[in-house]
C-alpha cells in the first residue's frame, strides 16, 4: 500500500466565485449562494444543466444556542442542488472539521469514479445575530457536561490551552504573533471581496488590544460573516476545452487525533504528532514532497494555527514556527520570503474558513491573480483546520 | 479523598450550567457530589479513561463496564487560560477566572495513556503559575446534590 493517489491531477478546478463577504448579507444565505454558484458555473463556460453532482460541508461552527435551518444558516448540497439542477446524479455532504479538503475529497472522488462528471463544491458561512458562540443552556447532556459546567467552554478557551501551551514550552512572544495577524491583514485588504478590504492593521494596534482568554485577544481570531464560495470541478479531460486553465487535484490527507479528549481540547501534542502523521500521508497521496511545492498556503483562523501548520508540513522545526515568521519570514511584499498568508486566510477575508487558502492555490496556479499574481506557481498546498482534525490539498498545473 | 473546606465549596447561588447525568456519567457525578474524584476503568483491559465512552479505546471492548475508581485527585498543569469573557450563563461574576488544563497524576496512571481534565484553578488570577504545576482537585459545590470538580495549587 503505497498510499499514492490513484486519481493524482485526474480531476481539475475549472472556475470559481467568491461573494462578497460581508458582517451580515442583504439577502438570504440561500439566495447568495444560488447567486454565486451560477457565477462559478459561468465563470467555468458551462450551464447549470450540466451539473450533476454538489458537495459542501455545512458545519455552522458556534457554541452558541443557533438554529440549523437550511438555506437560512446554512446551505446543504441538497438545498443548492434542487435550485439549480434537481436530482443530481451525485450530492453529498462532509461532516468533519477539515471541511474544504474534506468535501474538495468528495468531489474529486466523485469525478474520478464517473459518479458525476461536473460537481459544485460550495461554503456558505452565516453570521447570525446576536452574540456568536454565547449560550443561555443552564444544562449539558453528552460530551458537553464533562466541560461546560467547569466553566470550559467555546473555541476561544479552545485555542487559549493550545497556545499557551505552545508559548510556554518554545517561548513564543505576541511580537511574533503579531506579525502573522499584521501580514494576514495586509493580503485581505488588497482584497475587494474581503470584509477587511482596505482595513490592515498595525502592529501597535494588534499589541495594544486586550485579552479575552490569554494570550489570545480578538485579532486572533477570524470575525463571523456571512460569506459563500463556488468552484466548479470536473474531469482534466474535459477541462481542456474549458476557458480557464486547469487546476488539478494531486492528492490530500486528513489527520487522525491520537487521542480520543475532552469536547474541544486540543493538547498540544496530539495537534503535533497526529500532524505529522498527516504530512505523510499527504506526500505519499500527492507524489511529491514539500520541497516540489511552489505555494504554500496555511489555516489562521486562530493566528497560532500558522505555527503549527508549518511545523506539521516540514517549512520549519517542531516548536520553531514563531521564529519563522519574525523579520519578514512570510512577508509577501518580500524576495524570497514565504507567503504562506497571500490569500489573506481567515483573518483577512472573515470566516470562510479553508476557503482563501483553497481559492489562492486555485487563482496562483491557474494564473488568474490579478495583481498578486506571482510567476512560477505551477504547483500549490491548501491547509484546513487544525493538523489533527482538518487536512490538507496538493494542487498542480498538470493534467495526471 | 477529603473534601477541603473552603468558602467555594459550600453551595451558592449559581446560574451556572448543570450536568445532565446518563448512565456512563451517573457514578462519576455521584461520586463527584462526595467531593471524591474517579475515572472510568474498563472491566475488561483495567484501563483507566475519562469521560467513559461506548467502546474502550484501550482494549476496544464493546462491553467494558465501566467502574468509576477513585484517584487522589494530584495532578501537573500542562497549560492554562484566563478566562475574561464567559460565553456561559452563570460565569459573569467569576470573570476573570482561570483555566487549567490538568493531566492527572495518581500512580495508577502510570503506563498508560495520559488523561487530562480541563477546570477552573480556585486560587485566582494573580496565583503564580506555570507549566508543570503541582494541583489537586477541588469541588465547586453548586447546588446541594451536584459538585463540579476544579482545582487548586498544591504545595510542593
Ligand atoms: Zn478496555
């Protein structure tokens, strides 16, 4: 078993939308996403007709007390699909945590095995009024009652544990960390669909913020929005005679936590070796290693995970991530640096989750960046997630 | 273990959320309200878990019966968080308070898969603290019947 992708560069992106994204959408959730995966449609030359199979993922990621109601908080490949094409031969829908490699798997799968020959692969993201993750339950059954009650609660307690952690075995400073949330700005404010459009931020502003669980404050982590994406995915066959140039899928991997934990502890341990673990399967997936890899674009929807992520994918040393981004390590504007943030990430664009990354690798290799195109990027790397419970995609210029 | 006497372990006023014991939790919560803290073990592998689940990840047992054992409760903190906005009911006079996440240190766990606790250290935010901090547990008693376990500083 060799763990190499069968359908390595078999299965392409051939267009894409991204909406704006914005605190709070002027019309439905629903109605965005039709809107923008009819633009992803078009933008790939084809017709809503020719689609026949949709994926997404359609975890809505609060704490907080929210209805799940399709079309409204979220939008499910069945709901996009009976407004755009009804009864597809193939809809499905991934529920883990690393959504875009996920539900990209899914696509991509779906392709390669003939299920469907052109698939939508969708996120909707939905900011709903009122306080995000806050809850009014004064009790817990199942995973929950084993933290909440202990006053152990929502994603930012999360990462707090995580980071701090981190910081106090490899002595990690908020200099550092300012240097990822600063550089992750800058990308998003070149960026016209971003909720951060034409907003950085300083560094004396990232420093003079205060804490909400230490030492992780609000521009650590990335703000709700409503939001939705689009890519169009079919065969590299049928790709050659679509207008764009095609972005083929060399491979992916997903991590494995080690351990089973408590509800949203993530030890900092378990995010390191089931990371590495990762990397290997995605290697072994994709055919390549890091070093036949011209883009690397890593997951910051909380600042620390940049860290972690180029640790877990080899760009630097266990414990040595802060270091890397000092002194202009992953500045964009800079020679020779490495612009793991240019898609601006999460804490550029809003919440969109692995969606930068992924829309980045897919507009650097097809050539279609405007004026943050950047020459050579044949090959690129998306991250989602955390290394233990989200993944990673390999993407190439080539046709397998 | 012996239940410390201290101002937080006497029932107070409390919005805070409950538990809602099931039948793998109950003799957990049930020993919790004696202020005595236990762990699941497998009937099958003697492998001591938290929280108890279907299936051990030990020995993968469909059937591991699980006994709920005291521990004595010792333990080193491997990280924490101050906490200075509670998405809770219930914490907003606590904040800020602080976070820890424990892993338990009682010689039965010795050759084992670590467990960890994550819960509130009683001592404050102006305790000093560092990774690898002696804790033991503590009860927070929050109505008469239900005590939630946290922990506090031990002397070394
Ligand atoms: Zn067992």
């Amino acid at each position: 078993m060799s763990g190499r992708f069968r359908a390595r560069d078999q299965v392409a992106i051939v267009g894409y939308a991204q909406s704006p994204v914005t605190r709070h959408a002027d019309r439905s959730l629903g109605a965005l996403t039709v809107e923008t995966a009819r633009a992803a449609i078009a933008d790939a030359g084809l017709e809503a007709d020719q689609v026949d199979g949709f994926v997404t993922a359609t975890l809505f990621p609060t704490s907080g007390a929210h209805a799940v109601v399709d079309g409204v908080s979220v939008v499910s490949a069945d709901w996009l699909a009976a407004r755009l094409n009804p009864n597809p031969r193939y809809a499905a829908g991934f529920s883990g945590l690393g959504q875009i490699p996920g539900s990209m798997a899914l696509a991509v799968n779906a392709i390669a095995s003939g299920a469907a020959d052109h698939v939508v692969v969708h996120r909707a993201l939905h900011n709903p009024r009122g306080s995000y993750h806050a809850t009014s339950s004064t009790e817990f059954a199942g995973p929950m009652q084993w933290t909440a009650p202990q006053g152990f609660f929502g994603p930012l307690a999360m990462i707090a544990l995580t980071y701090n952690e981190y910081v106090q075995r490899y002595g990690a400073s908020r200099e550092a960390l300012a240097e990822v949330v600063v550089e992750a700005r800058k990308n998003g404010a070149r960026l016209p669909w971003s909720y951060w459009a034409d907003r950085p931020l300083t560094r004396e502003q990232y420093l003079a913020e205060p804490m909400l669980d230490d030492p992780i404050s609000r521009f650590d982590c990335d703000i709700p929005i409503d939001g939705v994406a689009a890519f169009v995915l079919t065969s590299a066959e049928r790709a050659r005679d679509l207008p764009h140039r095609p972005v083929h899928v060399s491979g992916y991997a997903t991590g494995a936590p080690p351990t089973r934990r408590l509800p949203a502890h993530w030890p900092l341990d378990d995010l390191v070796s089931a990371g590495a673990t990762m990397a290997e399967r995605l290697w072994a997936s994709a055919g390549m290693g890091l070093d036949e890899i011209d883009l690397v674009q890593v997951y910051d929807g909380f600042s620390p995970l940049v860290y972690l992520w180029l640790e877990a994918l080899g760009r630097c040393p266990v414990g040595e991530g802060h270091r890397y981004v000092r002194d202009g390590g992953i500045d964009s504007d800079r020679p020779g640096a490495d612009p793991v943030l240019l898609s601006g990430g999460s804490l550029g664009n809003g919440r969109m989750h692995g969606v930068p990354q992924l829309l980045e690798c897919y507009l650097q290799v097809s050539g279609r960046a405007g004026d943050r195109q950047r020459p050579d990027v044949t090959t690129a790397l998306s991250c989602h997630s955390s290394p233990h419970l989200g993944g990673a995609l390999v993407y190439s210029a080539e046709a397998g | 273990m012996t239940a410390v006497e201290r101002p937080e372990a006497r029932p107070v006023d409390t919005q805070r959320p409950v538990p809602v014991p099931d039948e793998l939790s109950a003799p957990f919560w049930a020993a919790a309200a004696r202020h005595e803290l236990t762990l699941a073990r497998c009937s099958d592998c003697g492998t001591l878990t938290h929280p108890p689940d279907l299936v051990c990840d030990a020995c993968g047992s469909t059937s591991p019966r699980f006994a709920a054992t005291p521990v004595d409760g010792r333990g080193v903190v491997r990280s924490w968080t101050v906490v200075r906005q509670s998405f809770l009911p219930g914490f907003a006079d606590l904040v800020p308070f602080v976070l820890v996440d424990v892993q338990l240190v009682d010689p039965a766990l010795a050759g084992q898969p670590d467990v960890r606790l994550v819960g509130r250290l009683l001592d404050g935010v102006d305790a000093p603290l560092s990774a690898g901090a002696a804790v033991r547990v503590a009860f927070e008693q929050l109505r008469p019947d239900l005590a939630v376990p946290a922990f506090e500083l031990a002397a070394s």
